[in-house]
C-alpha cells in the first residue's frame, strides 16, 4: 500500500518564549522488507538557528533543533511518502512459553533490535505485580509466544475502554490498569509490561494508523492519528511479531512505523527544554491517503 503522509504539531505560547533545543522523532522508517520510505520532508516554523540530524541507539532517525527566543507559536510539519507491504505471515514458527529462555540464551548480539534491551523494566514500564498475574492468566492456554501475544493482546482491549481524557502523558501504567482506561499509549505500555513480566521481549513502536470511515460517511481531515503499538520477540525462528492492543489486531499494511523503543520516552515525537513565563497549548494532526 502507498501512502501520503502529513503530520502538523502546533505549540501556542501566551508569552514570548527564551531560546530553546527540541529533538523530533516524526518520520517514518525505512524497514526492509517492510516498509519503503520514498520521500519525506520536514519543515519548522519559525526557522531554527541551528538543525541537524543523527540516528539514535535504536535506528531512529532524529532532527535536532536549536529554537530562537520570543516565539509565541512553533510549528513542525512532515510530509512524506511512503510504500507499505503486508504481512505475509501464515504459519506460527515462535517458541513455545516454556522453551522461550532458551532461545533467548542463544542470542549474544546486543544491537539495536536484540531482544536483550526489551526485557527488563525501563523507566515508563516498571513491572507491576497485578499487570503481571493479568497476563499470566490470559496466557495460560496459549501454546505459542506468538499465541501469548495475541491472547493479552485481546485480553488488554477487552479490560481497557478507550479514553483520550483518561489520562496524560505521564500516567503511570498501574494507575492506567487500575482505571481500566487510556489511550494507544497506555494499552501498549500495559502490554509490554505484562509480556516482559511472563520472560517475553517487549517494544513500544511509534507510528501511524491509517483510519477508514463507515461506509457511506466522508473521510475526514486530520482524521488519522499518531499511533503506539508493540512489538514483541516470538522466538529465534520467527523472531518479532507486531500487534496492536488497542484495536485488538496484528499490525499490518494500515500501520506505519516511525520507531522502536524501550517504552515512550525512547520515541516520543517531541523532546527538549524551552524556557517559559506563560502557560502554552498544543494540537496535531495526521492525515494518510492511499495512493492507487
């Protein structure tokens, strides 16, 4: 599938900014096999002083900006275009639960996608005990990881309620849990957190998820959203899975990766310090049309 991608953050300043640095995470990934970036542009508004670009530890691409001070709005937009392959996956070839360990005892490369880096807590997806006991019991009769997989999966989009005012940014996933309510951001990081607490390797993904109205209905502008999935390591056969808790699916050619992460912190679309006097508001939209 071939999409054209727009994304538009906006930042609203009641007073005159000081200067500035932000790091932005909101391209899309060039993913062999996967996902084929064939152009991709980003514009700021106003002009930074400074700009460069670097790849971070998980292949990233990152833009660097160093702000001017006395802005009362900031703007990022990236366009691209991008050409998306399906899953092609038809037989289950993961570890069995019990047998997981030993593959994971195989692997001895520490690069960016070992599976090493995707199992232990990290700074937004501590372990929590009653998270855990969840997963394990959604678990119990899968005979596959890749079953496991989509049987918490499930299990998170039936306990979890979708709710954009549930929660911010910085929730902590008990109390999301607790609350049985969130957004993608927070069913991902419950799902990664209850794979990591049954011995499963799990990442947060960045993207977006190209969204499809009800028949007869118009498309709407800035109808498509930035998105969080997870993926997980399946086994040194078929190694990673993707799947998507918050629709209850195995990700496919709707989603379009921007990056791999520990958790949040490691691929959020907009990091940095800025010195403020006022308050501030911000908004963003995506759009993602299907080119024939």
């Amino acid at each position: 599938m071939l999409y054209r991608l727009r994304l538009s953050i906006r930042y609203d300043f009641a007073r005159p900014t000081g200067a500035g640095r932000q790091l932005l995470r909101i391209t899309p990934a060039d993913l062999p096999g996967w996902q084929e970036v064939q152009q991709t542009a980003i514009t700021i508004t106003p002009q930074p002083t400074e700009r460069s670009s670097f790849v971070d530890f998980f292949g990233n691409e990152v833009t660097e900006l160093v702000l001017p001070a006395g802005l009362t709005q900031l703007r990022f937009d990236m366009t691209g275009r991008v050409l998306r392959h399906r899953d092609e996956t038809e037989l289950d070839l993961s570890a069995t639960p019990a047998n997981l360990s030993l593959d994971l005892d195989e692997i001895t490369d520490l690069g960016p996608h070992s599976p090493h880096h995707f199992l232990r807590p990290s700074p937004r997806i501590p372990q929590v005990a009653s998270i855990t006991d969840f997963a394990r019991a959604a678990c119990a009769d899968a005979a596959t990881v890749r079953e496991a997989v989509e049987a918490l999966g499930r299990a998170i989009h039936a306990h979890m309620r979708f709710d954009a005012d549930a929660t911010e940014v910085d929730t902590p996933i008990a109390q999301a849990f607790a609350g049985q309510k969130g957004v993608c951001q927070d069913f991902s990081q419950i799902m990664i957190s209850g794979l990591r607490g049954l011995g499963i390797p799990g990442a947060y993904v960045s993207g977006f998820l190209r969204t499809i109205p009800p028949p007869g209905k118009p498309r709407l502008e800035g109808a498509d959203a930035m998105h969080a999935w997870v993926r997980a390591w399946t086994g040194a056969e078929a190694g990673w899975c993707e799947y998507d808790p918050t629709n209850a699916c195995f990700v496919d050619a709707d989603h379009v990766t921007i990056g791999y992460g520990r958790d949040y912190g490691d691929v959020a679309p907009v990091t940095g310090s800025m010195r403020l006097a006022g308050s501030q508001s911000g908004s963003h939209s995506v759009d993602i049309l299907a080119e024939d």
